[in-house]
C-alpha cells in the first residue's frame, strides 16, 4: 500500500459490504476494512483517512464512537454512515439507505461511474 494513494475505511460487520466495496473502490482508494470498532479507532488513529464508510448498525454504539473519533482528526475525514430501515437520523455524517447501489456510493464519492 502507498502512503500517497487515499484511504477509504469501511467499518461494518457485514462481509459482502465489505467485500463489495473493496472491490469496486480498490483502484480508487486504499481500502481498509474490518468489522471491529476498535480497529476502526486504531486506524483513524495512525493513518490519514480521507473517507470513512460506518453501519450505522454497529453493537454498542460503535457508529457514533467512530463518527467521533473522525471529527477529532487534524485532517477531516468524511463519514459516510449506512442505515438499515427506518431509523433516526445520524448526528453527524451522510446517510446512504442500505442495501446501497456501489454507484451511488462512487457517485457520493465524486467518483466517475460507467
């Protein structure tokens, strides 16, 4: 991994998500991914994330602890939070409803999308 190219961090206890994203970000990002909380701390704690995708599903609150720790950053990171039916709204971060459309994601992303 080059420390040059973006990090994009997923952050969700489904495999596919992950997975899928991956995939279908890996020429665009570094993707980092994990279904740990934890790990998603550590991360935002020692590498430059540009993006951050979280389920907002997340066990004990770990969505709002990561949106959190990424508003703590010196360089800003993006939080882009995936809800699962009818939920409240997120405190901080954009929503994308899930199951989402990966084009809409890249779109979000200012991705170019065949």
């Amino acid at each position: 991994m080059s420390e040059c190219r973006r990090i994009l961090l997923v952050v969700d206890a489904d495999r596919l998500t992950r997975w899928s994203i991956e995939q279908y970000f890996g020429y665009d990002f570094d993707v980092i991914s994990t279904d740990s909380v934890e790990m998603g701390c550590d991360v935002l704690a020692s590498r430059n994330v540009e993006v951050m995708v979280i389920a907002d599903d997340l066990p004990e609150c770990g969505a709002d602890q990561l949106a959190n720790e990424a508003s703590r950053t010196e360089h800003g990171v993006r939080v882009l939070r995936t809800v699962t039916g009818v939920r409240s709204s997120p405190e901080s971060g954009e929503v994308l409803d899930k199951p989402f459309d990966l084009k809409a994601l890249a779109r979000l992303l200012n991705i170019r999308v065949s």
